[in-house]
C-alpha cells in the first residue's frame, strides 16, 4: 500500500488506530468531533485527522480532553 493510500481508513482501521470501537469512530464523527469524508456510501477518515484527535494528558494539573473534546 502507497503512503498516499494509507492516509485514508476505514471505520474499522480508524478504530484500530485510536484503540476504539468503530462505534466510538461513528459518534465522534457524528457529534462532529471527528472529520468523515464520503466516497459513494463509503466513510473515510484521514490518519492525520484522528490523530488530531488525541490530546496529552498532563500530570501538573494541565487541560485534559477527552477524545469528544470535553473533560
């Protein structure tokens, strides 16, 4: 698979990538959390995207997100 190619995942290879269930992956998206993009009736979700998703947690008593952007 091309670098270009494995920029886009599928609900399923999006939840691998974050460790969720690829019903967690439909709500972020749905609630507007997570970018989707449609090819035909196909969801695709850009690996840069999700990454932007994830958010450090810092000990000294910093902002925590969770991945639906509310603590």
């Amino acid at each position: 698979m091309t670098e270009e190619a494995s920029e886009w995942l599928s609900p399923r290879q999006a939840a691998q990538h974050l460790g969720v269930s690829p019903a967690t992956i439909r709500r972020l998206a749905d609630a507007g959390a997570l970018a989707a993009y449609r090819l035909g009736k196909l969801r695709r979700y850009r690996r840069a995207d999700l990454d932007a998703c994830l958010t450090p947690i810092t000990p000294e008593g910093g902002s925590e997100r969770s991945l639906g952007g509310s603590a």
